[in-house]
C-alpha cells in the first residue's frame, strides 16, 4: 500500500493559474525556498546589476515547472545561465554568490531541484545528458564571471568544483534514492547487510566519490595530516551509511570521531587544507550531514536535538582548533564565510530530515488507513456471510423446535420428524460453518458443496433446492407455508450476481419465518432480460412479531443493500402493496459504469 504518489493535477483545459497552484502545492517547501532566496538575491541588487533579474526569475520559474517537463526546463535552463552570464559579463554586473563562487543563489537552487527531478522521474539515458548540459553551462559561467583581477582565481575555482560535486552527487542519489523506493519491489528473504546496501548504494557511491578526492588531494603539508583526515572521512562516511539503521549513535560516534580528528591536528602540529568549513575534510562534511539528515528524520525529537547539538558542537570545535594551511589563506581567513557556509548546509540538512519525515508519517497514515479500510471490509463480509448462510440455518431450527413443542403431546410421531428436520438443519448450520471458516483460510473442505453455500451459474438449479430445503411440512395442527417459486432466465447468469441473488432469497426467507406473523404464502419471482436480473420475494403476513425467531440482529436488510450496490443494482424492503412484505432487488449482468439498466 501509496507510495507516496503523487495526486494527478489538472488537466491540460484547465486555466493556468489552476495548472500553476497545482505544481505549487506538490512542492510548496522547495517553492516556499526558492521563492525566499529568490526575494532576498533580488533584495541584494544594486542598480547595475538589474539586469540580472529576469535571468535569475527565469532559472526560479524553470525550477517549479521542471516537475512536470525536467528534461525541457533543465536544457531551457542551462541557456538562461548561459545567457545571463553574457547579460552580466557586458553591463559590468556584480553576481552574489553562496557556496557556487559567482553563482546566484537562486540559479543554484533552481539546478538543483532541476536535476533532482530529472533523475526522480526521467530514465537515466535522459537526466545524465541533461545534467551534463546544466553542469558545462555552470562551469562556464564561473570561468567567464570570474574577475581575472583576483588574487587567488585558481584555488577559488578548485574550491566551487568541490561544492559543486558535492551538491550533484547529493542531488543525484537523492533523485535515484527517491525513485528506487517507488518502483522497486521489496526482497523478502535479503539479508539485512544487503539490504543495507541496497537501500544506501547511492549513499555509498557519493561518500566513495568524496573519500577518493580526499585520497588524491595533494595540499597537506604532511603524509601524516593526509593520512588523519582521510581517516576520519572513512569513519565518518561508513558511520553515515549505518545512520538510517541507529540515526542517533551514529551522529553522536560522527561528532566524537571529527572532535577527536580535531584534537590530534591541534597536538600534533598538523595543517589542514581550507575547505569548504575551515579544515573540515570534504568527506567528513557530507557524511557529517547525512548524519544530521537521518537524526533529523529517523530519531525522536529529543534524541535528534542531541545528534543535531552533537554534531554542530564538534564542526565549530573543529573549525577553530584544527590548524589551517598558512599558503591557503586568503579570505577564508575570516571565519564568518566558513561559518556561514556551515549554516547553511546545517538548514539543507534539517530541511532534508524533516521534509522525509512529514513524508513517512503520511506513508503511515496512508497504509493504517489502507489497512482498517480492508479490515473493515473484511469484518462486514465475514458479517453479511454469518448472518447469510448460518442464520438461515438457525432459524429454521428454533423454529420447527418450537413447532415440536407445541404438538409433542398430541403428536408425537410428527415431533419426531420434527427433530430428524432439525438434526438436518444442524447439520447443514455446520456445513456452512465449515466452508465459511475454509474460506478464511483459503482452502475448501472436501465434500461441502450445497446449493446453499455457494452460487453457481445455475441459478435456477440453485433456488430451487434452496425452496425444496426451506418448504415445511406439517406439524400436527401447525400451518405450514407454502413457497411459489417462478423462474424465468433463459441465459447465462455470471457467479457474482446468481450468488448476490440467490442470498437476497435466502435472506428474505428467513425474514418470513422469523419475522413474518401468519404468514402461509411466500411467493419468489425471479428473472431476466438482456441487461438486469429481477428478484421479488413477497408474503401474506399479517403483522410483526414482537420478538422475533432468535431476536434480531437488525442486518439483514443492510447486508442485502450492500450485496446489491456493491454489484451496481437497486434494492427496495418495505410492506407489499396490500399485505405482508415485499423486497425488490434489480442487478445489472454486465460491468457498468454507476449506471443499472430500467426496468
């Protein structure tokens, strides 16, 4: 039992700003980002740098359509960029930039969701040519903003390429991640290592990536730094693949293994190169927030406070103690950018936790939900079946016991056919809970086939030993009620309807002698044309008894509508046109569409 799958839109003639709400509400927490970081990008413009805006709107407008059209809106944008790095190069414009040096926040942002939903929804032979394409464009855009005048052109680059890498590998898995959760089957007999791995294989491939370019990094001032950092990057990426299975001790072993890294940089005189967070390895700062991540999403909140406390406490703790390379230094000197910079991967992580929680909780109530529907169902079958075929039974027991009772004395031979009836009707009562409990646990006992239990497509075969089973003999002086049973189908009846029929007879019978008082007529009248089946049981009875055969339940009639509407017909159960009771039932023969042929 949803996936969850999304709800279809609007159709194509419905007006734009309907088809536009739509998308908005299906992804109203990445609009409601883009938007804030859209208002604030344009905020900060001064007034050479307008022009910038409609490329920068663009890029936003392109994000929230590429849900429905990624591959179209990912090569549109990968133009917009293009286009707008001209745009600015020419009117002299200032890019503002957030972890992508020259990069707009926004057209960050707006890639990002773009190549999530590409490879969420797209095949890989489509997301991997498109993403290509947004990724030359963003690396070309950064050659061509960078100002030559810059002092260290060359190290700011490496540093964009890094993030960069990070964010599409990130963004990547997490689209591959979303995608295998909604179409694969789950194994049922893995075990659980390689589940493990099924489940966080892009996960693994990600922190692999960053453990290799931490491995080939050649800006240590030592074999020994190299060889520390690298290490703490393994712990920390192995600690992250785990996290789904214990989210909380793996960020709270991930905090102690980067402030313990920390502790013996600061002891042992080691530098580190700048990173994206001070000296923090670039593995240890995407395994650092996976771990944030599953806390975030899989933890209670108490316990995912502490993991988050955890592991902020031990990237500050890091930041100001492990030593930083002297030949690195330059702007990053100032440790309100690299401060900033772990903020916001803070916010990504947390807003990452918390948009899969809110999402399993809905999964949960989806399949709780899916799973009292059916119970129900099950119980309202299991309801209809017990008082459809055991009932019947029962009741023509306590009724014929009655009937002996009251000719025992005057009669005693007609008592004792009485009991040779009621030992039938018992036996007939456990046959029917034999095949109704079989059938519970898939299986049919062998033997147990009445024209009782199960309808077949021989439905005038079937009603008629359901009357010959239901007609009484007399009784000493008590009357007996005659059953007039008139058939006229001339045609196949398919199983469903002749069973649905076939139990609005037994039932209404059962209502004559449980309920029906002086009642010596029952009359059945059943048949067909091209589209419908028509039943209509009626009787002479003269009044209701006070308390019925056994007491009454009150669920036969509504067993009966049920039975009817679930199959597209019609029911009717009131007093008969002059006298006694009647009940109508109408079913259509063929699927229909909410609509039941007129008589």
């Amino acid at each position: 039992m949803s996936n969850i799958a999304t709800s279809p839109g609007p159709g194509p003639t419905a007006p734009w700003w309907r088809r536009l709400g739509d998308l908005l509400r299906e992804q109203w927490i990445f609009a409601g980002l883009l938007g804030l970081i859209w208002l604030g990008n344009t905020l900060g413009l001064f007034e050479d740098d307008i022009v910038l805006i409609p490329g920068i709107t663009a890029m936003a407008l392109l994000a929230i359509l590429g849900r429905r059209a990624p591959v179209w809106c990912g090569l549109a944008a990968a133009a917009v960029l293009c286009g707008n790095t001209v745009v600015g190069r020419l009117n002299g414009a200032y890019f503002h930039s957030l972890g992508l040096e020259k990069i707009t926040p926004t057209e960050n942002l707006a890639g990002l969701l773009l190549v999530l939903y590409l490879f969420r929804f797209r095949p890989l032979r489509k997301a991997i040519p498109v993403t290509a394409a947004l990724v030359v464009a963003c690396v070309a855009s950064v050659l061509v903003r960078l100002d030559s005048s810059w002092a260290y052109p060359g190290m700011v680059f490496g540093q964009t390429l890094s993030f960069g890498f990070l964010q599409l590998m990130l963004t990547a898995g997490t689209g591959i991640y979303l995608r295998s959760r909604r179409s694969a089957p789950e194994e049922s007999r893995e075990t659980p290592l390689r589940a493990l791995v099924r489940r966080q294989w892009p996960v693994i491939a990600v922190l692999g990536a960053l453990v290799f370019l931490e491995f080939t990094k050649t800006g240590y001032d030592s074999l020994i730094s190299g060889v520390v950092l690298l290490l703490c990057g393994v712990v920390m990426s192995v600690l992250a693949v785990v996290g789904p299975v214990r989210p909380f001790e793996a960020a709270v072993l991930g905090a102690t293994a980067l402030a313990l890294t920390a502790l013996m940089m600061r002891f042992w005189g080691l530098a580190a190169d700048v990173s994206m967070i001070g000296g923090i390895p670039l593995a240890s700062t995407g395994a650092g927030m996976l771990l944030m991540t599953y806390a975030t999403r899989h933890a209670e909140p108490q316990r995912a406070l502490l993991a988050g406390v955890s592991l902020v406490g031990s990237a500050l703790f890091a930041l100001f103690v492990i030593p930083v390379d002297s030949s690195s230094l330059n702007e990053f000197n100032d440790y309100l950018q690299p401060v900033f910079m772990g903020g916001l991967l803070l916010v990504i992580s947390v807003g990452t936790g918390l948009y899969f929680r809110a999402r399993d909780t809905e999964r949960a109530k989806t399949v709780r939900s899916a799973v009292s529907d059916a119970q129900q169902a099950e119980r309202m079958a299991l309801a209809r079946e017990l008082h459809d075929v055991v009932a019947h039974h029962v009741t023509g027991i306590v009724v014929q016991a009655q009937a002996a009772q009251m000719v025992a004395e005057k009669n005693p031979k007609a008592a004792t056919d009485a009991l040779a009836r009621i030992a039938d009707s018992g036996t007939e009562a456990l046959t029917a809970m034999r095949r109704l409990v079989a059938s519970m646990r898939g299986a049919e006992p062998a033997g147990a086939s009445t024209a009782t239990e199960q309808a077949t497509t021989d439905l005038e075969a079937d009603l008629e030993a359901l009357v010959n089973a239901t007609r009484r003999v007399p009784v000493g002086d008590h009357r007996p009620t005659t059953v007039d049973l008139r058939i006229d189908l001339g045609r196949e009846i398919p199983p469903e309807v002749a069973r649905s029929t076939l139990r609005v007879v037994q039932e209404s019978l059962t209502n004559a002698e449980k309920h029906a008082l002086d009642a010596s007529y029952v009359q059945i009248d059943v048949h067909a044309d091209p589209v419908n089946i028509y039943a209509r049981i009626t009787d002479d009875g003269t009044a209701v008894r006070q308390q019925p055969v056994g007491g009454s339940g009150g669920y036969g009639l509504v067993g009966m509508r049920e039975r009817i509407e679930l199959l597209g017909g019609r029911f009717r159960a009131g007093p008969g046109d002059h006298i006694g009771w009647c009940v109508e039932a109408v079913l259509p023969l063929a699927e229909q569409s909410g609509e039941v042929g007129q008589r």
